[in-house]
C-alpha cells in the first residue's frame, strides 16, 4: 500500500512541515488526483485533499483598518496592514463614511465590512479584494444598526456579523457565505447588547464576548460552532466592559483586549486582555500594556499574529482619539505602543485578508 513522505498540510493560515506516512488510500481523496511525494495537500475537516493549494498562506496575511470617526464626523479612511505589521498612511476609501461598524475575513483570503452608523444606522456593506481594495457600497439586508462585531467561522471561510444596537440592545445576527453574500436576520440566543468584540479560534469556530447590555457592562460570552450556530449565554471571566476588540493569534486562538469599564481608575478605560485558548476557553484578566483606550479594532496578520490600533480615551470626559497600534506576538504577548500613522479615530473595524495575493 503506497505512502507519501515529507508532505505539507495546511491548518487553519499557516503552511507547516511535515513528515509523515499517510495512507493514500484510506486517508486521501483520491477521487480528482492522486497525490504525489512532497504534493502540498489539505486536511479538509475529513481527510487529507491533494492540491498544490494555500501555499503562499503562511506569513502572507495583510489586515485592514477602515472606516471610523475623528473629531471632523465620520470617515472612510483605511490603513493596510502588512504581512510584517506595520501600518500604512491613509488611503480615502470608497463607500458612505461611517462608524460603528464590523468586519471580518471571509472566503480565505478577503474581508468585509459591514454596517456602523453614517447620517443614521445602516446595513451597507463593503467588501474588500484579496488585494486589499475596498468595493463600493452594497446595500446589505436585515436590521441596520450601529456597533455589532463579527468573525470568521467555518472551514470553508464563512463569516458571521452580532449583536448591537438599532433602537435597543440587539442579539440579531447575519450569517456570510464564502463568497462575500450576508443572509437576512436570524434572531439570536444569548443577551442582547452592543459594542462586543469577536474573534475566530480553535480553527474554525468563533466567539463572541462583552458588550454592553441591561446598561451595563457585560463578560457574557458565547462560541460559534463551525456551521454558524451560536450557542447561549456563558458566564464570563474577567472584568465587565464594552466598547473593546478581538482578533485570532497563534493559528487557533484569541485575544480580547481593551475596552471601557465601570470601576476603572483612569475614567472608563482599560489595557486588560483575556486570552482564549483553541477550546474556547476565556482566561482570567491579563494586565495589558499601551494606552488605555476603548472602541479601537483588532485583526489578526501574518499568518498568526496580531494587532490592535487606534480608539478613544475618555479621563473624567476629556477625551482624545488615537492612533496608537499595539503588536500581539504568536504566543498572545501584547507590546507596548507604536505610534501609529494616518489619522487617529475611534469607532473603527478591522479585518484580515490576503492569504493568497
């Protein structure tokens, strides 16, 4: 019975080596191609798919900053992010300027953007290429509303749009097929709130977490399987707070980071973290580092990093906005500061792309 030796396979976004004897028969599709020695294939979620695939993926990930809100009103500014981190000078973006709003990867490789608040609440979306150029408004379906989050879920590079705020608390959510198309609404489990961050982990499932909901702020979380189900109310660890960001690290795991607070020393600001591990499980809070801040975004790049940047700092109501980016190691370490380039706003989203381009 023939092996493979010396084969590829790809996780989640990232190319690793590997040696291993591999069954052709009873471990690979053989039913397009058969598989040839040291032929990078894919473990599917079933069995191992032979095709020269993905393999540009590891360290090629860019991420995106777009959209938000300076002291002059709403915009549609995005900064690239490169494979390496490091942030680029404005770009002046395409689409209705807004706040408020979400975005995630979907499809492997692109990202998109999807409602906030312009002159009132909307359901745009913008999708953006694995090339990093951003479309021109598609007028989205369900509710319209302002600071939901979204993640990537799925094996195939689905994604998935919850929670936030129309005329009240929502628990709404719009699934996206790997192909960019955001489905009408599904009425959701869990407390209904707003400002939640959101992340991919374990591979292919999401999570869900914070908020403010009940006015007040909240450490409710809830994990989203790999079909897009989300599951009820878990208790969370950590301080409550809303208004913070979330992004994958390390291939399979995730990262809330920041955010405001009731009971906070410096007004209603925080640098804490909480970890996820690849089970969805949520840690105990971390003491961050960099500025305290709220409503900043969050991406995941180069294959297994992260970054957090920009966001707002409320101190006894003198606020001031941000261009501060702060860099995540693959093992969930946040750094301090970077002064950041292009023009500091809040009310942001971020999201990764380009796995392939």
């Amino acid at each position: 019975m023939a092996t493979y030796k010396t084969i590829k396979y790809i996780v989640p976004v990232e190319v690793v080596e590997h040696t291993d004897s591999i069954n052709a028969l009873a471990d690979v599709d053989t039913s397009t191609a058969a598989p040839t020695e040291g032929q990078t294939i894919k473990w599917n979620g079933t069995n191992w798919v032979p095709g020269d695939i993905e393999e540009s993926a590891s360290g090629t990930q860019k991420a995106l900053f777009g959209f938000g809100k300076t002291n002059y009103g709403s915009t549609n500014i995005t900064n690239l992010v490169s494979s390496s981190g490091v942030v680029a000078s404005d770009t002046t973006g395409v689409g209705t300027a807004r706040m408020g709003l979400a975005a995630s990867g979907y499809g492997g490789d692109k990202a998109i953007f999807g409602f906030g608040s312009a002159s009132g609440k909307t359901n745009i979306t913008n999708l953006v290429s694995n090339t990093g150029v951003v479309s021109s408004d598609t007028t989205g379906v369900g509710s319209a509303r302002t600071f939901p989050a979204a993640a990537g879920y799925g094996s195939t590079g689905q994604a998935l749009f919850g929670f936030g705020y129309t005329t009240s608390y929502t628990n709404v959510t719009n699934l996206v097929s790997n192909t960019g198309v955001v489905s009408s609404d599904t009425t959701g489990v869990g407390l209904a709130r707003f400002m939640p961050g959101a992340a991919g982990y374990g591979g292919d499932k999401a999570i869900f977490g914070y908020g403010e909901g009940n006015f007040a702020p909240q450490n409710v979380t809830n994990l989203v399987s790999n079909t897009g189900v989300v599951a009820s109310d878990t208790t969370g660890v950590g301080t409550a707070r809303h208004g913070l960001a979330a992004a994958g690290y390390g291939g399979d795991k995730a990262l809330f980071g920041y955010g405001a607070t009731e009971d906070s020393p410096n007004g209603y600001n925080s640098s804490m973290t909480n970890l996820v591990s690849n089970t969805g499980v949520v840690a105990s809070d971390t003491t961050g580092v960099g500025t305290t801040r709220q409503r900043l975004a969050a991406s995941g790049y180069g294959g297994d990093k992260a970054i957090f940047g920009f966001g707002w700092n409320e101190v006894y109501y003198n606020s001031a906005d941000f261009n501060v980016t702060n860099l995540v190691s693959n093992t969930g370490v946040v750094a301090s500061d970077t002064t950041g380039v292009g023009s500091a706003r809040q009310r942001l989203a971020a999201a990764g792309f380009s796995t392939t381009a």
